[in-house]
C-alpha cells in the first residue's frame, strides 16, 4: 500500500470516476428541468403555477442536502461515510425518474406526476451532496480545482445529452428510460473504481479517532448542522461569510439570466424557442473547453484571484452585450462569459471546502454550499425577473450583471480558501498508510 503524502501526483482517472456521481444529478436534472415543466403546463396552464411546482426540487434540497452533507460526515462503515447514500439514492432516484417520463398528460391524473416528482426531488437531495464530498475526501487541497473541473465537465457532459437526447431519440419517454439507465451504470463505474475506504481523508479521520479512543457513535463527537453554521457567523475572520454570499450573489445573476434569456432572444433578439438555447449553449461550450485550463491556472495563481478575474470576464462580457444588443455580438460574448464562468465555478465548492476545520466536516461544508446556491436558483429569477420588469426585458443582461458586481465585492473581502489554510485538527497525510 502506498504512502499518502501532499506531494501525490493528481489522478485524472479518479476525478473522471467521481465525476459519475454529479454525471447521474445533471442529466437528471437538464431533462427534468427542459421536458417536466412542458408537462406541468399542459395539466396547468401556468406559467406562474410551473414556476412555483419547478421550484420544489430547490426548496427540498435547502432542506435536506445539508442535514445529509452532516449525516454523512458522521457516517462510518466499511464502504465509507458517502458512498452508502449513493447505493441508497441513485438507483430509486432512477426509477422515479422512469415513472415520471411514463405519465401522459393528456390519460393520468396531476396528483400521479407530484407525487413522482416530489419523491423523485426528495430522493436527488438524500445523496447529491455526499457526490460533491468525495472530491473533497479523494482530491487533495492542492489538486482540488483541478478535480473540481473535471467533475463539472462531467456534469456538463451530462446536461448536453440530455438537450440533445429526446430529439436523438424521437421519444420524450424512451429519453427519460435511457436516463435512468445511465444513472445506474454510472453507480456500477463508481462502486467500481472510488474505493472510498482507501481515501486520505476517510483514512484520515479512522487514524485521528483510534489515536484519541474516540468511539465513532458517540453523540458528543458528532459535529452538527446548526454548530457550523454558529461557528462560521461566530469566527474573527468572516472570510466564509463573505464567500458564501459571494456565492450567493453570482449565482443568483446565472440562475436569472439561465432562466430568463429565451425569454429575452426572443421578445429582443427576435429568435425563435429553438434557436434561444443555442446561445446558451456556446456559453456552455466554452466552460467544457476552459473548465480544466482554469483549474490549473487557480493552483498556480490561487483560487480567489481566479474567480476574481472570471468575475471581471463575466461582467465584462455581459455588459458588452447589453451594449451591443445584436445576435452576433451576444452570441461571442456568450461564448466569452462562459471562460469566465469556468474561472468562478470550479473554485467556489472547492474554497468552500478548504475552509472547514477538519476533514470531518466536509460534507457539512458542502451542505452549506449547496444551500446557497439552491437559495439562488429560487431568488435568481424572481430578483432578476423583477429588474427587467421594471427597466424592460432589454436590460435582462445588465440586470443579472449587477449581482455579479455585487459577488466581485464580496470576493475582495474573502482572505482565505487557498491550499495553505489545511486541516489542523487531524494528522497530517504523511503519518498514514493506505
């Protein structure tokens, strides 16, 4: 067995496994959101009604996915604290997903295709967080942005199949199968090759808790959701506050623009439904392309000045467009902003987890990341959407703009989160074998 020392080379093949784990939460969720509201609206008639039913798997997840990031934490078995969940969680979550793409609108009642859908975004919740800790638990501080690209251009590989997969297919129910199905393959490839019992941060934790006789169960040793959260607002340096709602603020500007923009093509642009996500889609483009390249440059530069300069990217490049409200002109800066979309999102999770104290925290941090975020997915297209409301749909780049301003300020105000600020609590890697 090898020794574990901060000097282990980055494994490519290992952050593509754990990266499985966010492929099955993307394609699900791409599909769901782009062919589950068509579905609602022909039982409602609603736009106002779909909105508020799409936004359930947002709320669910602020409730649950930190209390299973802790959960998790304080998991220990013979498979590890995470994976569990995910045999638990990937393959009822397929077969929910199966029974929602099987309701025909126009021959099953509403209350069939709700209840499907809140256990189906229930059961998402019970383990997509635990995904997200094993980049935390394998990667290594100093490999983690590089991992985290990695994982997201998996996840962004699955969000393109789904857009392309029922018109691939001819079948919006035979899509929905095909992504079940994909969902439990990726469970066997990842029950296959991440051994998570073989992590340095499990191993770590087992070797930290025998030296200190500490038994595993016991409830004072538990570290829990409300103590995190009273020991971030509670800390001198207020540096996870401020990244928080640095998170917070940039994502409610993507989650309004993303949800908004077909809207705006077509009203301002003129282009027609199909033609709207293609712009969207170069954005996505560029972050697949850039997503890697960013994660080294973050290692080499640093974390906070990477996203800075994604922010600075972002801002720019939306500003032009509004500038300059042509198809060609918005379609470039898309694809621009999507560079700097890369700088900022395969940094934030991993800053994020950088700052908790201890590895047994990880999964609590992440919690608390995923609660921010899904907090702006439900704020993002009510604020935003309010904006071009009031100053017109031709202001809806601006108008998201502003929050990325707003997450730049934030950001000069974050003082840690680099590789450097390690874990102090446990051991250090090198005093164990695996």
């Amino acid at each position: 067995m090898a020794e574990i020392t901060t000097e282990e080379k980055f494994k490519v093949s290992l952050a593509f496994f754990i990266g499985c784990g966010l492929f099955t939460t993307q394609i699900a969720w791409s599909m769901y959101n782009t062919q589950v509201n068509q579905m609602l609206f022909i039982y409602l008639g609603s736009f106002a009604l779909v909105g508020v039913l799409m936004a359930m798997d947002n709320i669910i997840g602020i409730i649950i996915q930190p209390v299973m990031g802790n959960v998790s934490d304080n998991t220990r078995t013979k498979l590890g604290r995470r994976i569990p969940y995910l045999i638990v969680g990937i393959p009822i979550s397929a077969v929910l997903f199966a029974l929602i793409g099987g309701i025909n609108p126009n021959t099953d009642p509403l209350w069939l295709l709700i209840l499907w859908l809140v256990l189906f975004v229930t059961t998402m919740a019970f383990y997509r967080s635990q995904t997200l800790s094993l980049l935390g638990d394998f990667i290594q501080p100093v490999h983690r942005s590089k991992g985290n690209a990695i994982v997201n251009i998996m996840g962004g590989i699955g969000t393109g199949i789904a857009f392309i997969l029922p018109a691939l297919l001819g079948s919006v129910q035979l899509a929905f199968l095909t992504v079940s199905i994909m969902m439990v393959i990726s469970l066997i490839v990842i029950l296959l090759t991440v051994k998570e019992k073989n992590s340095f941060s499990y191993q770590r934790i087992l070797s930290y808790e025998s030296l200190e006789r500490q038994k595993v169960k016991q409830a004072d040793d538990k570290l829990g959701l409300i103590e995190s959260f009273k020991e971030i607002w509670k800390e001198d340096d207020k540096s996870t506050f401020f990244m928080l709602f640095a998170i917070l603020a940039l994502f409610i500007g993507y989650a309004g623009l993303e949800a908004l923009f077909t809207v705006y093509a077509k009203e301002v642009l003129g282009l027609s439904e199909l033609q709207a996500p293609l712009i969207l889609g170069l954005l996505l483009l560029a972050f697949l392309i850039i997503a890697f390249p960013a994660g080294i440059l973050a290692t080499k530069v640093g974390r906070r000045l990477t996203i800075k300069v994604g922010l600075v990217i972002v801002i720019a490049s939306l500003t032009i467009g509004y500038l300059i409200q042509t198809v060609l002109v918005i379609s470039i800066m898309f694809f621009i902003a999507g560079i700097g979309w890369a700088f900022i999102n395969i940094n934030t999770l991993v800053i994020i987890m950088q700052m908790a104290k201890t590895e047994k925290q990880i999964g609590t941090y992440t919690g608390v990341y995923l609660t921010f975020s899904y907090l702006a997915q439900i704020l993002g297209p009510v604020l935003v959407g309010m904006l071009a409301d009031l100053l017109g749909y031709n202001t809806l780049l601006i108008d998201s703009t502003l929050f990325f301003v707003l997450a730049l300020v934030f950001m000069f105000f974050v003082k840690k989160g680099e590789v450097d600020s390690s874990f102090q609590e446990a051991p250090s890697s090198s005093d164990i074998s695996v």
